[in-house]
C-alpha cells in the first residue's frame, strides 16, 4: 500500500509545481521548485549533477515535497521522504515528458544542458499530510 493517498496522487498527473526541501551543508533549509511524477511507489524529479540541491541529496538523503493543487489552493500534498537513486539511465525520458506535461514542450533539451549529466532522482516516500 502506497504512502501516498489516493485522495491526493492526482497532484503528480496536474501541472501542479512541487518544491522540494533539502538539507544544505549547514544545516540551512533549501527549497526550490521541480516538476515531479509518481509511478506509485516512487516519486521522480529531473535534475542536474552538480547543481545544490544534487550536493545537498548526496550529503542527506532526507528529502521534503509539497504541491498545491492547481485548482484548489487549499488542497495540498506534502511528502517526506528519502532519496534512494540518482538514475542516469531513463533521465532524458522523464525531462521530456515532464516538459510536454507542464510546458507542452516536446523538445526542452536545448535548455537542459548538459545532458549527460542529466539524471531522475528517485525518492521513497515515508510520510504524507494532506488538506483539501
């Protein structure tokens, strides 16, 4: 049984931003926003090696999401959990359907530069609150 609630998974198919919550190198909150799906087990976002927020996951693992639905301001999803994977292999694959689900863009790769440092970071979902 999924961590995630039925009631709210929906958030993952909308364009709904999710800001993510690392932990940086002293201790100091980083939150930025990322596009992000759900496969049902787990959460994954593209991103960048060598970027922060990458630093700050490979440092901590403990991760913390949160979206508000498009449509509804007071219905919202916060996950916290881990990061269990930084995935090569598929990343340009999950940038291009995440561009074409927030942006209806088929090609977003001029911006994602460089691609071979593209990856998916795969995060296991361990607590969820919920409103809405």
């Amino acid at each position: 049984m999924s961590i995630i609630p039925a009631s709210h998974s929906d958030l993952f198919d909308l364009p709904a931003v999710w800001h993510v919550a690392t932990i940086g190198p002293s201790g100091e909150p980083h939150v930025s926003p990322v596009w992000a799906n759900f496969d049902g087990t787990h959460i994954r976002f593209p991103h960048l090696e060598g970027r922060q927020k990458w630093r700050n996951l490979r440092d901590d693992d403990r991760i913390a999401l949160s979206a508000t639905d498009p449509d509804s301001n007071e219905r919202y999803l916060e996950v916290r959990g881990r990061v269990v994977a930084f995935e090569h292999e598929g990343a340009l694959d999950l940038l291009d359907a995440q561009s074409q689900k927030y942006r209806g863009d088929d090609f977003p790769r001029e911006d994602a530069q460089p691609l071979d440092k593209r990856i998916s970071v795969v995060v296991e979902p361990l607590h969820c609150t919920t409103m809405g």
